[in-house]
C-alpha cells in the first residue's frame, strides 16, 4: 500500500505531511541509537537478536538499563537467549564489548577516541541521507498523484506542488537540524 492516500488535494497534503513526519521521527529514532558519551537505554534500540527462529529487537528478549553512566546492563527474559543477545550486541556497529556475568550482561561503555566519534558522525551522516531520501520520496508520490487527479485545474495543480516543495523544505531543514545537534554531540568531548 503506498504510504499517500486521497483523491483530493487536502488529502494527498494532509498523508504527505504525515509521511515526511514518520521520516523524520524515524531519523530521531536511528540519531538516539548512536551513542555519545553518555549510556543511555536507546543505544541498543537497533541491535536485533536472533531468538526463537527469529529476528527480535533487543527490548523483546531483554531488559535494558543504564545503571551507571558508562554502564548499560541487559537482563534477558530468558536465561537460554543469553549468548545470542551477548553476540548480536558484539555484531551490531556499535563498537561494544559485552561480557556475561550470571544472568546479567554488563556492556561498559568506552571513553569515544577521536576516530571513532568520526566514524559515529559518518553513520549519523548515512541515517540523516536515508531520511532525506525517505522525505523526497514522499514529495514525488504526492507529485505524481496531484497529476492523476481530474477535476482540478492546472493553476491548483501548481499551487499544489509548491506546497510539497515547502514541505518538503521544512522537514529537511528539521532533519538538518537534528543532525547538527547528534553530531555536535557525538563530538563533545
């Protein structure tokens, strides 16, 4: 099902802006999953764990908390999962080194050097691309579908389309502002 539905202008306006909004929340989602200094329990948000013959997100199997500022621990709902929540953790491109110490996994936190705060900008940079796209695939559905439209003139089929390109215009300068702030972040030291 394409992510715009309507048969009228306002319609089309009113699914797009909702569209544009659901890719840049989701680029908020990805930024929190990138770790600055700080242990915060969203770091693991993207890590997916290979349990019961599927892919899971982490906060299905597991308990996660930042009992310490350099500390997540994960308690796994199930002590059977331990060693695939220990691995997906080690896999992920978070760059931690989990270790297990009874039925909880302790995942300390290292000081970032230089590199890797720029390797950690580098993603935000690919997650911050992947939200543009999503927002300017957005503006070209509504496009299309403004020109499938009968019973419109051209002169509301224009106004229009200079309506997308003003929300697509806002919703990029948010997400231009919300990687500036992850990257200044991630490169506080």
């Amino acid at each position: 099902m394409s992510a715009v539905s309507g048969n009228s202008i306002s319609e089309i306006t009113k699914s797009t802006r909702g569209a544009m909004q659901k890719a840049l929340e989701n680029s908020h989602r990805e930024f929190s999953s990138i770790r600055s200094g700080k242990a915060t329990t969203s770091l693991l948000d993207t890590v997916r764990v290979e349990a019961y013959g599927s892919h899971m997100p982490i906060t299905q199997v597991a308990t996660v908390s930042a009992p310490e500022p350099r500390l997540l621990t994960v308690t796994p709902y199930d002590k059977g999962t331990i060693n695939a929540i220990e691995r997906a953790i080690r896999d992920s491109d978070l760059g931690l080194n989990p270790s297990s110490q009874g039925n909880i996994i302790r995942v300390p936190l290292p000081a970032l050097n230089e590199e890797r705060r720029r390797e950690l900008v580098k993603v935000v940079h690919k997650l911050a691309e992947e939200g543009r796209i999503a927002i300017r695939h957005a503006r070209t559905e509504a496009r299309e579908r403004i020109k499938k439209l009968e019973k419109v003139s051209e002169d509301d089929k224009k106004h229009a389309e200079k309506e997308f390109q003003k929300l697509h215009d806002e919703y990029i300068t948010k997400l231009d502002d919300a990687l500036k702030s992850k990257e200044a972040e991630i490169m506080e030291v």
